[in-house]
C-alpha cells in the first residue's frame, strides 16, 4: 500500500504531501490577498533528501521532537509553491500548472511517508499523540490546495485545451487525475458547500485517527487472562510461556494471557481443548471496542458514517459508496453487489453443508452442542486432519522464516523476473527485528531497497502491510524504498523461527506488492507503483500467493527445520486439497465483511443521521447482517464494525472498497489459468506479467491493462472453481462455460 499519508490526508492524486502554516491558524489559499512570498527554506533533517543508499531514511538522526516542525516546515513551503502556481503570470501549461504541483509538497512528503510508518509500525504515545494534532491540520491543508478556485481555474484551463495538447500517455494521465480529483474535492461546490466539505474533511481526520488508535488499543491493550495451565490444554509449551510471561509484563504474573489479533477468529483457538477458554477467547475478540469494556469505538462509527454521507450528499450522491467509487476499476456499488452477489447462494449451501459436518465431528467426539464461532476451527481442522492428515503443527515445521523470505520469496523473484537480492546490515532501522535488502534487476543493476519488519509487537497495529519510504520517479530521479510490515508472532529466544502457512502466504503476498513497487516505471510519483485504484492494487500481490506452492519454489525452501528433509509431495497435495475445505468460512468471513461495508456506506444521509448512539450502532450491524442471506450467527464476520479498521480508521482508506479482496481474488484466480495455460513458473511470463502490469503503475484503463496481459477479460468461474465452492473446470479458453457468468469489467 502507499504511505499512509495518501490515504489519510491527499485531498486527490495531486496532492504529493499535504498540510498547514506553522503554529497557528490555518488559512485556506483563497484568503491569502497578499502577494507571494519567495519560496521559505525548509530546516531540520526533513529539509533535504536523505544522503542514505536510495535516500533511505537516517533513523539515527530522528527524534520524535523533529515530527511536529517538520511537517508545520513543509505545509509553509508547499503553500507558498502552490500560491507561486497561482501568482505566475504565463498562462496555464501542463508544465507550469499541471507538473508544478506535482513537484510541490517534497519536504511534507519526506516527514509523512516516515512518520506514518512508525505510527503503523513501532508507535509510542508520542507519536500518536502528533498525530492527534497533525492529521487534522493536514487534512485542512489539502483542502486548501484541492478546493483552491483560483489554483483549480489554472488546472481546468489546462484541461479544457487538452484535446489540442501533444502529451504522452503519462503526461495525459496525470493531467485527468488532477483535474478529476479537483473535482471530486469539491472545486465544482459552491463557496458554502466547499467550506463545509472542508469541515467534514477536518472533522473526519481527527474521528478515523481516534477510530485507528482506540481500536489498536482495544487490541494491545486488552489480552485475555487465564488463571492456570489447565485452561491453556492444547497449546504448546512455546504459546504457554508466551502467555505467562505477557501475564507477568502486564501486571499479573502467576496467571497466563492471550494477547488480541485484529481479526474476529483468533489463532489458538484451534488448539485449545478446555471449550470455556475458547469461548473466552473468541468472545472477548468478538466484544472488543464494542461497550463490553473500557474501550469503546461505536460513537466514532457513528460520527464517521453520519458525515461521510452528509459528505456524498453534498456532491449529490446518494451515498457515500456512490461518490467514493467514482475512480474504481469497478464503477458503482450495484456493480460491486451483483459481483458479491454470484456467490451468495452457493457460499450459503456451503456454510450450512460444513456446519452439518462439524456437528457430526462433535456428536463423534462425545459433545453434546452445536458448532459456534469459537468451536468452529477446532472441529474443521479435526475434519480436515482425518480427511487429508493434515497437522498444521507439523506443517510449519517446514517453514522457517529467513528460509521462507530468501530460499522461497526472492527464489521466485530470480526465477520470474531475474532479480536478486543482498542483506545488509550497515542501513539504520526503526526497530532492531526489521531486515534490510538491496534488490538488483536482471541486469545486475540496483533497483531499490527492501526492508522486513515480520514480527509481532505491542507498537504495530495488527494486520500485514506494505509502503514505501522512497516513490519510483523519473521526475525526480529516484528508486524505490519499500517495506513490508507482518504480525508473526516471535519465537521465544532460542527457538527457530517456524511460521504458520498462512504467514507465508502472507509473505508471498506482501512480497507482491513490494514488486509493483519495484517495477514502477513512471516520471510521475502519484502515478507510480501502487498509486492504482483500490479495487486493483490488491491484485498483483494476490497472484504471486501461487508460487509459494509451486513445486520448483516450494522444494527449495520448505525444509525440515532439524532434519532439512524437504516437504514431502504427498503433504503439499493434501495441503491444497485442505484448502477448499472450510470455505464456507474462510471465504464467507470475507464476503460477510464486504456486504457489511456496503451496508455502512449505503446510508443515505438522513439514515446515517438516525444512527447516532453507540446502541443504534450495534442495532444496525444486526440488521445488515441479518439480510445477508448468510449464517453470520455460526460465521461472524472477519472484522465486525467496532474493529473495522480498514474502512474507519482513515477518512476513506477501504470504505465501500473492502470489496475489492473479493474482486481482485478474482483477477487472482484468472491470471493463476493463464500462468498455468502458459508455461507457469518462467522468464517470459514474468516478463510479460511485468510488462504489461507490474510496471504500468496508475498510468492507463484497469480493464485494458488486464487485457493486455491475458489476452481477454477476467471470468468470476475460476475463482469459485478454485475455492470449491461450484464444481467443473473453466473453459480453457476463459470464456464462460456450465452456466458460469463473466465478471464485470469497468470501461
């Protein structure tokens, strides 16, 4: 993902960096009637591009003291870069409108993309409290920029004429996403509805970063205790000892405790015999942030849904789903429900066939209940053993961590796109467990630099993630600084470092986005990389989740940790047959959390306007959820709406957007067909995947960059096939077969 500062805080694609005046009020650039100044100098370590390798960040030169007149600095400067857009007297060109403001904002950017980072990552009450203070001033300050008539008169002027321009394709992309973001900022409102568009901006700023914070807190700070080992019966003497020493760092040592991750499901659960300490487990993650303790996040929901459709009104949308998703590969919300919708019919039969299943496994096992959230994975994984002899513990004893990043992730990098990789140790970090990597192209040239931060910590906010310190640009010059951020937990000192096969599919996953990253090939940074819309960019590291099973990839790093007996054919067989078990809800927690989404964001403004106490917003959770058509009652959703981080913890980050995992599971599934159709695992088909996608960053048509690649649009079949959720194979072909439906493209 790009820096949290895109997300957060760029009013539109314009906006390289965001913020205010130093120390004061902030005053919006139609109210400045002096004449500008000279451009100020920037001071202070943020002034000037690192002197690092690839500009990386100097941690050692840091302090959290630097943060707040860092960004006051680069606010004052990319204010008086913009007023200097306004103030030429040349009339408007691409160049001096268009390109000048994308070049403006550096130093703002430089202190952002950093300190989102560590806020995401290795927090402190510091850093959070900055952001407290900053995220809203930022806000206002792209407002300023973005809602500017003075400066949008030059951008449309630019616009109006575009058909007499002789532009590249890039230089014509940018142009559309300036003027387009101008617009949907609200440059078209009239003066009353810009400034309360601005007002709904600031105040949405300060409410989603309170969301983010008391949600993480609701996670970091609230571990389940268990007063004895017995309660404990299954876990590992590893687990156990973890969850007596977190017991003694939090005050009560004697007793054990289970610290929160951020989905619903947590992961010992599976393991856990005693069904008391299960449901504790599950129930204190279903309740977390929802009234049942101190923390509470559902008055927040209720601010941030309320304005953001009085926010969609303004522009005389119906909802916020509506004028959210004007950039989208998928185009409007019908579009995305009907797409959701193919798979509720069979996903429902499948829910209701597993639960059947569980239910017969826990009669066999002397039980006398049926099947609820906190048993359901228990009793699945015993099902899936006795079907497969699948033992998960056994599995990750294949999977050890450096082994999975450098003998699996960068092995597939070499194989597919020739790159090779070199640790190194004399870069700072912010943490002492993150690692660092020079990436060097096929032809032996350096092409950024990498660094991995895996593990679990107080200090980072759960989930897994990645973002750039440094963007690809042409413009000025520069190669790629990214990061991936994970949450495995760290093995006790002393002990390997063994990873579940869910992490390491997740670090395939996030090594994908890394890649997009590393092959940007723009002039322009707001188009580089990831700068895709949001229904795209999950999708190029979905696809490269299928060489961790590979068999050249997978026979080369997944070794016995004691014996480096590689892992057999027969259990990866099994794995994969394992992976379209328990789909029902694997994928329905997913699907569930996508409908709930939509729920929220198509409120109308008066509706959202009713939900205005915490119970009214516990009370429509239950409704949305209940029209599914789904048994959300046995599969709850994979985040329910007090933890929902990634659609209320940024004023707009996954809203009416968390769709698109769906989506781009689908594109996912659809390119797997055509790597396989094509020869798999190759130089060529890595080239063309980079030539056709990875490189093309935000630059043209989502549904023309698909084609190009795979000769054809996506089919919804493979998906469904893969998940076992329909039976048969797709046509060969990719056209639809057995009654299978295309997938909407957007044009």
């Amino acid at each position: 993902m790009k820096a949290q500062i895109l997300a957060t805080v760029a009013a539109s694609a314009l906006l390289g960096a965001c913020a205010t005046t130093p120390g004061g009020e902030i005053e919006t650039m139609a109210e400045a009637s002096t004449p500008a100044s000279p451009i100020p100098e920037g001071t202070g370590y943020f002034a000037s591009d690192s002197t690092l390798p690839f500009h990386a960040p100097d941690f050692t030169k840091i302090s959290e003291d630097d943060y707040v007149p860092a960004f006051e600095q680069g606010m004052n400067i990319q204010r008086a870069e913009v007023q200097a857009i306004i103030d030429n007297p040349a009339a408007p060109t691409l160049e001096n409108t268009i390109v000048a403001l994308e070049k403006s904002g550096q130093m703002l950017g430089r202190v952002a993309t950093v300190f989102f980072a560590l806020t995401g990552s290795n927090t402190t009450d510091r850093l959070d409290d900055i952001n407290t203070e900053i995220s809203p001033k930022l806000t206002a300050h792209g407002d300023a920029i973005s809602l500017n008539p003075e400066l949008f008169a030059r951008v449309k002027a630019v616009y109006d004429k575009r058909a007499t321009m002789r532009m590249t394709a890039e230089d014509a992309k940018l142009l559309d996403e300036t003027y387009e973001g101008m617009v949907h900022a609200g440059a078209l409102l009239n003066d009353a509805q810009r400034e309360r568009v601005k007002a709904i901006n600031t105040e949405l700023s300060s409410v989603t970063t309170e969301f983010g914070q008391r949600a993480r807190n609701a996670m970091a700070e609230q571990p389940v205790f268990f007063d004895n080992r017995a309660e404990l019966a299954g876990l590992s003497e590893a687990d156990i000892k973890a969850a007596a020493d977190l017991a003694t760092e939090k005050g009560q040592p004697g007793k054990f405790a289970i610290a929160l991750q951020n989905t619903t499901q947590q992961p010992l659960l599976p393991a856990m015999e005693n069904r008391a300490a299960r449901e504790k487990l599950f129930k204190a993650s279903y309740h977390r942030a929802d009234g049942t303790t101190a923390i509470d996040t559902r008055d927040l929901v209720a601010k941030i849904a309320t304005l953001r459709a009085e926010k969609a009104a303004l522009f005389g949308e119906p909802d916020w789903a509506s004028y959210t998703m004007y950039d989208r590969m998928v185009e409007s919300p019908q579009a995305a429900l009907d797409f959701m919708g193919q798979m509720v019919p069979a996903l429902a039969a499948t829910q209701q066939r597993e639960a059947g299943v569980l239910n017969e496994k826990i009669r066999a096992e002397g039980g006398n209940f049926d099947v609820q959230p906190w048993d359901w994975y228990r009793f699945a994984n015993m099902v899936k053993a006795e079907r497969y002899e699948v033992d998960d513990d056994e599995v990750m004893q294949y999977f050890q961590l450096d082994k999975v990043l450098e003998d699996g992730v960068f092995f597939m990098a070499n194989k597919l796109y020739g790159l090779s990789f070199e640790r190194r140790t004399d870069l700072p970090v912010y943490h002492p467990d993150v690692w660092v990597y020079t990436v060097r192209d096929a032809d032996g040239s350096d092409l950024g630099i990498f660094y991995f931060d895996p593990f679990q910590r107080p200090s980072k906010r759960g989930g897994a993630w990645m973002s750039n310190f440094v963007d690809q640009s042409y413009l000025w010059d520069k190669k790629p600084a990214i990061y991936n951020v994970l949450n495995i937990p760290k093995a006790p000192a002393g002990e390997p470092q063994l990873v579940s096969f869910d992490w390491v599919n997740t670090t395939f996953h996030e090594f994908g986005h890394a890649l997009h990253g590393f092959f940007a090939d723009q002039k322009y940074p707001s188009l580089s990389g990831t700068a895709t819309a949001r229904d795209f960019v999950e999708y190029p590291s979905q696809v490269h989740e299928m060489w961790m099973t590979y068999p050249e990839v997978l026979q080369n790093y997944a070794k016995h940790y004691r014996t480096g007996e590689t892992i057999p054919a027969e259990l990866v067989e099994k794995i994969e047959a394992a992976s379209k078990f328990n789909q029902g809800y694997d994928f329905g927690e997913v699907v569930e959390a996508a409908l709930l989404d939509m729920k929220w964001h198509a409120l109308s403004a008066e509706q959202a306007a009713a939900i205005d106490t915490p119970q009214e917003v516990s009370d429509y959770q239950a409704r949305a959820l209940s029209d599914l058509g789904l048994e959300v009652a046995l599969v709850p959703p994979r985040y329910r709406t007090s933890y929902f981080n990634h659609i209320f913890s940024s004023p707009s980050g996954y809203s009416a957007g968390y769709y698109s995992y769906l989506w781009t599971q689908m594109l996912d599934h659809d390119s797997r067909n055509w790597f396989r159709q094509n020869g798999g695992l190759t130089r060529a088909n890595g080239d063309h995947y980079r030539k056709t996608v990875l490189s093309r960053g935000g630059t043209m048509d989502y549904g023309e960059m698909y084609r190009n690649f795979a000769g054809r649009d996506p089919n919804v079949r493979y998906m469904l096939e893969a998940l076992g959720l329909v039976a048969g194979e797709g046509a060969a072909d990719g056209e639809a077969s057995d009654g299978a439906v295309p997938a909407q493209t957007a044009e």
